[in-house]
C-alpha cells in the first residue's frame, strides 16, 4: 500500500510523503503508483520550479519507494492553489483505489 501523509501548518500545506508501492499491479505497470508518483513530482516542480521556492526541501529513497517534500510554511499561501489541485487529485486516487492507498494528515502548530 502507498500511505501519503499531508502536513498542514497554520498558512496551508507545507509538506507531503509518499512511502511504499501501491501493489495495484507489477512493477512498472502500476497505475496507482504511477499516479501517486507522478502527482507527488507534479507538486515538487510546481513548488521549486514554477513558484521559484528554493529553501523547498526533497528526500526520495528508490529502495523505500520514498518521496518527502516540505517547505517554509511562510510560502504556504502563496503556493495554496498548487497544494489544493494536488491534495484534491490525491484524495481522488485514493478514494478510487482505497485498497492500494492510504492519506493521513498531520497538523503542525
């Protein structure tokens, strides 16, 4: 199972992780961990690249089919309409394929 836990600070969300493979189907042909891959980078170069976020921090570990994104919760809002398409399309996948991915959510005072 893929388990995304959001982090969400008092200005919005200020970090994702994305950890394990979904085991919808075989290693390369996973469209449950394709999606979630592909939406977890969509948020890391939407945040680095697009919104120019350089203090934007990134782990990934392959072999823990890892993915940790974070940023200053100071540049939350700014980022609020990237983090929502991204958080709502999340949601989606797992509500689809609630078997194969798990989101928890992490509130930071």
């Amino acid at each position: 199972m893929t388990r995304v836990t959001l982090f969400w600070g008092k200005g919005g969300l200020v970090g994702l992780e994305s950890q394990g493979h979904s085991g919808q189907g075989a290693a390369g042909e996973d469209i449950v961990c394709a999606a979630v891959s592909t939406l977890t980078q969509t948020l890391l170069i939407g945040v680095r690249d697009v919104a120019g976020v350089g203090e934007a921090e990134c782990e990934m570990n392959k072999s823990a089919a890892l993915i940790r994104v974070r940023w200053p919760e100071a540049k939350a809002p700014e980022l609020d309409l990237l983090t929502r398409s991204i958080v709502f399309s999340l949601r989606e996948v797992a509500l689809r394929y609630a078997e194969f991915v798990s989101i928890s959510e992490v509130y930071e005072s």
